[in-house]
C-alpha cells in the first residue's frame, strides 16, 4: 500500500467529487445523460463501495447483500407512509433498520470464513426473499410491492401542514424533489461523502486491520487482535451502505419489491465488484457504472442502431458485422456481460482499475526507471 | 396417510434431483477442490439437450393432398415426422420415448461439455481462491444461460412422457391401502432413476479399482501422483462424469417441469446447501441430504405445518443448512479436517 498524505487524499477527492458532479457533461457523448440513469450510476455506486468495505478489504464474500438493500428500501418507503414524505427519516430509518439487519446477521455468519461464509449470507438472503414474497406481504405487500397511497398516515407532514391534495406527493429534500436531475444531484452529494468515509477507512487503522484479516487471519489472531469485532463493523457499515442504497432507489423511485432482495441482485453487486476491481476504492464505482450503462444503453441497441453504426463499411462487410454483433446486444447483453465478466476474472483479477495500473506502468516504465513491482496480497 | 404418502413421494422426487447435482458439485469439489457455480448450468443443458432430440424428432414433412378439404376449404395438409416416415411404427415407438431416447445423447454430449470445461477453463482455477472459482464459474453460468436463451427463447418448453407412463399409478393400491393414493407414472421412474444413477456413481467409486485409485487421490492426491498414477486426468474425467450425471438429470426432469434457460441457477442454490448439509467432498452425504431434505421441504409444506409455524416451508432448507453450518460445520458425513472452519 502506497502512503498518502492528507493533502493528496483531500485532492483525490476534490477530483472525485468534480467527475461526479460533471457526469451530466462527460456522459453526454455516451449517450447516458438521462436523470434516471445518472441515479442508478450514484445509487449503485454507494452500494458496491459499501460491498468493497467488506469483500475489498477483509476478503469476506457475501452472496447475500441485497437482502439489506432490499430491507433498506422497504424502511424507506414505510418511513415515507408513516412519516413525511422528505427523505430525511427515510434515509436514516432505512440505514438504522439495514445496520440492526446486518448486525443480526453478520453475528451468525462470520462465525464462518471462506465458502461457507458465502453460503450462509446466500441463506439469510433467499429466506428474507422467500419470506418477502410470502408470509411477510402485511409489511411488504407481496409480489405487488410495496407502494405509497394517499391514505397514508405521513404524521409529520400533516403536523407541519404540509399536506397532499390531489395525488400522491412525491419524495423530496425539504422542496427539492427527488425525480429528475434533482434527484441525481441530491444522489451524487451521498455517493461523494460515501466515498469520503470509504476513503478515510481505508486509510485509517482500522482499514490496515481489515486488510490483516484478508492477508492472514490466524497471524492477526497470534498478534493479539481479536478478529471478530473488525470484521463485525466492516459487515455493519456495508450493510448500512447497502440500506442507503436501497432507501435511494425506493427515494428516486417510491416503490420497493423482493425481487431486489433474491441471490442474484447480490451477485450483481459482486460483479460490479469484481468488474471494477475489489479492494480498490474507485474500482467498484466504475464496476457499477459500466454495469448499469451496459443494461441501458447496449440492452437498447438493435439491428438497425448496428447499421447505423457500421455504415461506414462496405455493405457485405456491414451485414457481417451486423449479424456477427446482433446476439451481443439488446436481448443478449448478459451473454457480453458474463463474458467480459470470466475475461476480467481469467485475466485481470484485479479488475479495471488493475488494467489502468497496468497501462500506466507501460508507459512509465519507458520513461523512468521501473519502479519495484507491486507485491500481490497473499491470498 | 394419503396426504403423508404424496408428500413423501414428492420429497423424494424433488430429492432425487438435489441429489442428483449435489452429487456432481461435491464430486467436483472433493476432487478438483473446485466450487462449480455452473454445475446448475449443466442440469439446464441436459433438460434442452432433451428439448432439442425431442424437435428433432418431429421434424417432418408436409404435403398438400389437394383431394381432401379442411373445414375451411383450402387444400388439407397431412404432416408426417421423418422418423415415422422412414421407420414406421418404431418411428412413432422413438418419438413417444423421446426423453429417455435423449439420455443415449445426453451422455456423451454432457461428457464432452465437462472435458470440454474441465480442461479449458476449470483447470487454470485449481490454484486460486474459492472466490475466483466461484466468480468465474457463475459467469460462465450466466454466459450458458444466454446461448441458451438465444437459442430456444426465453418461454419455458414442455416435453411430455411417452404416453405409456402420462398417467398415474394406484400407489395405495400396492400398499395395500382402502383408499386409492394416485401419483404420476413418470415422477416415479425419475425417483427410480435417481436412486438408481446415486447407486451407480457411488458403487463406481466404491467398488471399482478406478473409483478406489479416485477416492485415493481425494484423499492424498500427491502420495498417488507418486505411485505413478496420472491422478489429474482421472479427476477431468470424473468432472466430466459429473457434467453428465447433472445433465441427464436435467433430462428426465424435462416432463416434470417445462425446460426454461434459468433453471439451472434455481437448483443450484438448493443444491449447494445440500452440498453443504452432506459434508463437502462426501458423495453418500450429498445424495442422503438430497433426498433428506427433499422430503423435509415437502413435509413442511403440508397445511397443518404451515398453520402451526407460518412461513416454515419457505425457509426451512436454508434454515436446516445454517443450524449445519454452525453445529456441524464438515456436514453429515463430510470427513474430519476436510472444510471443518
């Protein structure tokens, strides 16, 4: 690990802090400048940055994440119908009930390590899924989801007269209403003081404990350090990032249902992960970016956005192109997404940000002279 | 007792397919030391491996026989599968009993797509962390799925049993019951099957020299690889016996429930806690918690379990599986110091 200063560390996140807020402008060529979109980039943003805490630096890996963006978002929609329709209660109720989750949890899994770590996260989830879609539906409205109405009680908006007369007000921070770029602003200011905390964990003591329960549980143990509690509090704070998550997009959009909670939203929060790089700090943001672009926009391709795109060669070449393309994209961009998925594994385990590293030293090592190659952590 | 007898039939049908494919995974991972998350993938081959023999079959020709009329005036077409065409009543014989017809092709193809697996891709994973196999092995589910999806579409496919077996049989008859007890011929040849097929993979390992020199190299792989042994192409060969046990799994399953390109992911789950329940790497505890908890699962889902303890037939599996993992954590019959933490 390269030392930083503060003053680096602060700049880095003046950087970060600019490309966010910018995303309206730089993603314009891309054809991703869409309010909603722009949320999802944010949103799914928090979400792998808090997985990252856990799977990036302890070396945990949970299958079953998106129990806790999935409770993260039935909180705040409760908060919205009992309370008030600003999102403030919603974000705190959603991470206070997705914390006390991951607590419970996170206390019965990390009893084991390894693969049956995984399995146990996998169980807790699918069974808050199952129990979402069945016994549970008083609290979660079953496979209808769970949805606000104008009965609601919203006891603090009434007490402060802010009523709702003619259709169902829509979730907002205190005016500023959470559809729209609004949304994403508000969205984009979490994601930067996310990885503010992220930032300054990964830099402080704890992160260096963390890290020792990935490189060597037992040393860190033989050292004296009980390892349970570290790992405790990165499951916690993970969890509670994921019920962030989760009370945004029941925020940008007030609905909330279980399919967010079943195992394979979990694992498309590690391939965000895994895609962008685990264990970096900007790795799984552009993992959850590229993902989410992916699904919107390369899904929207069709035959005829191919010719489009292809024109320009030589018709027999351009029909075989075309026909070459036509199953990666549109209805097929899981097939381009689990391929590219099993290439980062096979062949950069370090994710994106490890093939930037790479190119870099390409060309530094031209100029300079090489500098001593990054040890790998132990695995 | 009628009730107690379905459940228990349907217990043991559903187990015999967790247990079919708990049984590849713990192979796979008793040998290789792989996590498989595409062995799910592999079920779902088989079963449209049994779709695809079944179109084939049907293909057929069409004439226009200008002589007779349909009741709307056009000329009748007369459709007749090839198979019928050339061969006759045999014809017709082959394409009633298309899905056990599809288990002669299903072996070899499956056997092929493991080898084909094993030696390109699973192999350069045996040295890394089981987080990597997982990963790499799930995207690869995922890209199985999709040139499935892209083949057969993304509606669920029926394929019947031949009609022969289509009905169901007396069961309380043969018990000597009052009451008649009906269940579904073909539900009871896949619990025979199944049986049957764990009987084989099990008697294979256990009483053939091959198996032994296997259950060896489980054991200490290096001590056989010192004995001369070409330990490490038996082990390919066995993930590829697991690739075809999974896939002809998948197979008989197709007229129980409709072939689909996600079905493989909704047994994996379920198979890895049975996997986890029967001991990783132990082969009679994947197949005995297969069939255990298939019958769990179905005698939890009865009304006046479900009225005492709502929810329970929901969780149970992963309820059973967590109390497993942190009791017992090598499972029921996994070996001591083998995954014990």
């Amino acid at each position: 690990m390269q030392m930083t200063t503060l003053r680096q560390d602060f700049l880095f996140l003046a950087l970060f802090a600019i490309a966010v807020l910018t995303m309206p402008i730089w993603l314009d060529p891309l054809g991703a400048n869409y309010p909603d979109l722009l949320q999802k980039f944010a949103i799914y943003g928090i979400f792998a940055i808090g997985f990252n805490i856990l799977f990036g630096l302890t070396g945990y890996l949970s299958f079953g994440h998106a129990a806790f963006l999935g409770v993260g978002s039935y909180a705040a929609v409760w908060a919205f119908k009992l309370f008030s329709m600003n999102v403030v209660p919603a974000l705190l109720l959603a991470m206070i009930v997705a914390g006390l989750f991951s607590a419970a949890i996170g206390y019965i899994c990390l009893r084991r390590a390894g693969i049956y770590f995984s399995i146990l996260t996998l169980a807790f989830a699918q069974m808050s899924y199952n129990l979402a879609y069945s016994v549970l539906t008083p609290i979660t409205n079953g496979e209808t989801g769970l949805q606000l109405s104008l009965q609601d009680a919203r006891i603090l908006d009434r007490t402060f007269g802010i009523d709702a007369t003619g259709g169902i007000p829509f979730p907002n921070f205190f005016g500023l209403t959470m559809g729209g770029y609004g949304g994403f602003y508000f969205c984009a200011v979490l994601l930067i003081v996310c990885f503010f905390i992220a930032l300054r964990i990964d830099r402080s003591p704890f992160g260096m404990m963390l890290r020792a329960i990935k490189s060597n549980q037992n040393r860190m143990a033989y050292t004296g350090f009980n390892t349970r509690p570290y790992a405790m509090t990165a499951f916690i704070i993970s969890g509670m990032y994921a019920g962030l998550a989760g009370a945004l997009l029941a925020a940008t959009d007030p609905l909330a249902g279980a399919e967010r909670m079943q195992w394979t939203a979990s694992g498309e929060v590690v391939l965000m992960t895994i895609l962008g790089g685990a264990g970096t700090l900007v790795g799984p943001i552009v993992g959850a970016g590229v993902i989410k672009y992916f699904e919107n926009i390369f899904s929207a391709y069709n035959e005829g956005r191919l010719h489009a795109i292809f024109s320009f060669l030589p018709d027999g070449l351009e029909n075989f192109f075309v026909t070459v393309t036509t199953p990666f994209v549109g209805e097929g961009w899981h097939l381009t997404l689990g391929i590219a998925f099993m290439l980062v594994v096979i062949f950069l385990p370090g994710g994106l940000m490890e093939g930037v590293r790479r190119i870099r030293s390409l060309f530094s090592r031209r100029k300079s002279k090489p500098e001593q190659a990054e040890l790998a952590p132990a695995e | 007792m009628d009730a107690f007898i379905i459940q228990l039939l349907n217990g043991l049908d559903k187990g015999g397919a967790y247990a079919l494919i708990a049984l590849g995974l713990t192979l796979v991972f008793g040998t290789l030391g792989v996590v498989n998350f595409a062995h799910g993938a592999l079920f779902m081959l088989g079963a449209f491996v049994a779709v695809a023999v079944r179109r084939i079959l049907q293909l057929e020709t069409v004439t226009v026989d200008p002589d007779r009329l349909t009741p709307w005036g056009s000329p009748m077409e007369i459709r007749t599968p090839l198979v019928q065409a050339w061969l006759g009543d045999f014809g017709e014989v082959l394409l009633q009993y298309s899905v056990p017809l599809s288990i002669l092709v299903a072996i070899p193809f499956m056997l092929a797509v493991g080898l084909a697996m094993e030696r390109g891709l699973i192999r350069f994973f045996y040295r890394r962390t089981h987080a990597e196999q997982i990963l790499v092995t799930f995207g690869l589910a995922i890209v199985l799925q999709e040139i499935i999806k892209a083949f057969f579409g993304a509606n669920p496919i029926p394929v019947s049993a031949p009609e022969a077996l289509a009905g169901s049989a007396n069961v309380g008859a043969w018990l000597g019951l009052e009451s008649g007890v009906y269940y579904p011929w073909w539900r009871l040849v896949y619990l025979a099957f199944s049986i049957l097929m764990a009987g084989l993979v099990i008697a294979f390992l256990q009483f053939t020299t091959w198996g032994m020199v296997v259950r060896a190299g489980m054991q200490d792989r290096q001590t056989v690889g010192f004995l001369g042994i070409n330990i490490q192409r038996r082990f390919t060969v066995v993930f590829g016996i697991a690739a075809a046990i999974a896939g002809i799994a998948g197979a008989m399953y197709t007229p129980i429930v409709p072939a689909n390109y996600h079905m493989g992911m909704d047994f994996l789950v379920l198979s890895f806690v049975v996997v986890v329940v029967g001991g990783m790497g132990s082969v009679a505890g994947a197949v005995l918690a297969g069939f255990l908890l298939g019958v769990l699962q179905s005698f939890v889902s009865m009304n006046e379990v479900k009225d005492l303890v709502p929810g329970i037939d929901q969780v149970i599996i992963y309820l059973v599986a967590v109390v497993v993992l942190l009791v017992r954590p090598r499972g029921l019959m996994g070996r001591r110091g083998v995954m014990e933490n």
